[in-house]
C-alpha cells in the first residue's frame, strides 16, 4: 500500500537509483514483487536489459554455475525452463562441448524437437550448420539418430543437406544405411 500511495504522487521520479546503481524497478523484479513491478512500468519505469538481469537471479537462486558448460548440460538433460532461463540470461547459443557439439548437436541427438526449436528461435543466431570435432552438423546427427521432426525442422532452418563429416558422410547417407540396416 505504501507503494502504491508514492507512485499516486504526481512528482515522484521511478527512475532514482540507490547507491548500487539499482533502480525501484530493478530491485522489485529481483525480488518477485511481480505487482510492484506492473505499478512502475504503468508510471513508465524503464530498466535496461530487466528480462536478462530476471534470468541471471533465476539461474543464480536455482544454484547453477553460470557457464557454457551447464547451459549444455541443461540442454543434454531437457531441461527446457533452465535453457530458456541460460538464454535469456545472455549465454552464448553457440557454446560447444569439449567434442565440439553445440547445443543444436546435443538436441538432434536426443531427438529433442522442442528444445531445438527454443535454440532455432528467430531472435537467436543459432548456427544451424555448426560442425562438431567429427565435422557432424546438427542435421548430420539428427539422420543418424533417426530424428525426423528435428530434421525436418532442420531443413525447414536451410541446413546444408549436402555437408560432409570427416567419413565423408551426409546426412542422407547416414539416413539411408539406417533405413537399411533396420
């Protein structure tokens, strides 16, 4: 309530910062206080980069290291709501394993559609033909696992359907000796 009766004062400034730097709205959206936060944006309290420093406390109060690594563990996992929470909080959509697989690569191997469609996001710079040590594209992986949706997606992307790994291998070819092979 008294938060409500400062911001019906005609000359009160949203915009003030604490010496931290941390501005009502700020401070408000880092403690939940969702209601609170409605009332400043209503009064037209602006915070640059809100939704990516929301994400960073999320991640931070779930006890997650902040890193590429975890992000790609997240993605390994499916865990969808902690991908979302790592990309929104800045992290690098790009990031590679010590194999050289990027997120992408780790969601065509699980056959993981809707995590490869939060990657392939049209707001993202997703690298849809990212090649791993072995010169696997996402596209590669995803034939190879028989992973039809996320090929198709894939495809729908503009992967490159005439890549090679270092076998010399596409994905039609490792489509076809899986088809074959069943």
């Amino acid at each position: 309530e008294v938060v409500k009766s400062l911001l019906g004062h005609l000359k009160i400034r949203v915009d003030l910062r604490n010496n931290a730097g941390e501005s009502p709205l700020l401070i408000a959206a880092r403690e939940g206080f969702t209601d609170i936060v409605e009332l400043l944006e209503a009064k037209d309290a602006v915070e640059a980069d809100l939704p990516r420093k929301i994400a960073e406390w999320k991640i931070e109060r779930l006890n997650l290291p902040r890193t590429e690594q975890t992000f790609l563990e997240m993605v390994r996992l499916k865990r969808l709501t902690e991908t979302a929470l790592f990309l929104e909080a800045g992290i690098d959509v790009n990031s590679k394993d010590r194999d050289g697989n990027s997120a992408l690569h780790l969601a065509a191997a699980n056959c993981d559609l809707s995590m490869a469609d939060l990657l392939l996001e049209e707001s993202r710079r997703t690298n849809v033909d990212a090649v791993n040590n072995e010169l696997d594209t996402p596209l590669i992986v995803a034939a190879r696992r028989d992973c039809l949706d996320v090929v198709k997606r894939l495809l729908k992307k503009n992967a490159d359907v005439a890549a090679r790994n270092q076998k010399d291998e596409s994905a039609l070819l490792e489509a076809a000796r899986r088809e074959f092979s069943a």
